[in-house]
C-alpha cells in the first residue's frame, strides 16, 4: 500500500537507513534478518530513554512483513512505547520504504511489536525510573 510523503507519520523518527547490497540477496531483496536487526535497534531507542539506560530484547511479541524491501530504498523507522510495567517496556515499530525512484513512493513495509527489559550493570532486570 503506497502513501504519499505528507501521510507519513507525524512523529519523530527513531532511525533511517538505507540498506546496501551486503544485505540483501543476489536479486536485490533484503534479507528480513536484516530488518529485523535494524527493526531491534529502532525498538531499544524510546525503550532506553525511558529506562534511562541500558534495556535487553526479551520478547519479539509480533513481526509483519508488509511489503519487500531493496537496496537503496531509504527506511524510516518509527518507534513508540505502548505498554510498560515494573521492569519492562513493550515498544511498537512502523517501518516505512522510500522507493529511491523518479515518483515520490513510500510504503508501509514492516511492523513489530517488541519487549525489552531494563536491566542494570550486572544485567538484571530492575524497575523502571519513576517518571518525572
């Protein structure tokens, strides 16, 4: 499903990438792996600043691949908290392509659902800072 530049979401963006031929197959597809990694780390950004440090992945809760993605399409990956407790954070991810080509074309191509843990120096869960 294509959207146009302006329908893209109306928040900040987590992480943008273009991914290069090392991450895709011979037929220019890019290896989900690869997405799924990137899709982790956009996830750990709103996850760490709210537990004001370092967070785990504990849980990839969902995982949809929407749409393909190719190399040199630019990714932009959107992340926000949807849930939190006592020592985790749930974060949402949308990830959308734009087609590197003469026509302006975004997709909507990859969205997950993913848990992480605050954890301290000894890699333990602990609780969440309270909010200020």
């Amino acid at each position: 499903m294509s959207v146009s530049l302006s329908s893209l979401p109306q928040k900040s963006c987590a992480l943008r990438v273009v991914p290069q031929p090392a991450d895709a197959n011979v037929h220019g597809d890019v290896f989900g792996g690869w997405i799924m990694a990137q899709v982790d780390i956009a996830g750990s950004i709103p996850a760490s600043r709210r537990a004001n440090g370092r967070v785990a992945t504990v849980a990839v809760n969902s995982f949809l691949f929407k749409e393909p993605v190719f190399v040199g399409d630019l990714l932009s990956f959107y992340a926000d908290i949807v849930k939190t407790g006592n020592t985790s954070i749930t974060v949402s991810v949308e990830v959308f392509a734009q087609r590197m080509s003469l026509a302006e074309e975004v997709v909507k191509v990859t969205e997950a659902t993913l848990t992480y843990v605050a954890t301290d120096q000894d890699r333990k869960p602990r609780k969440l800072p309270a909010l200020a």
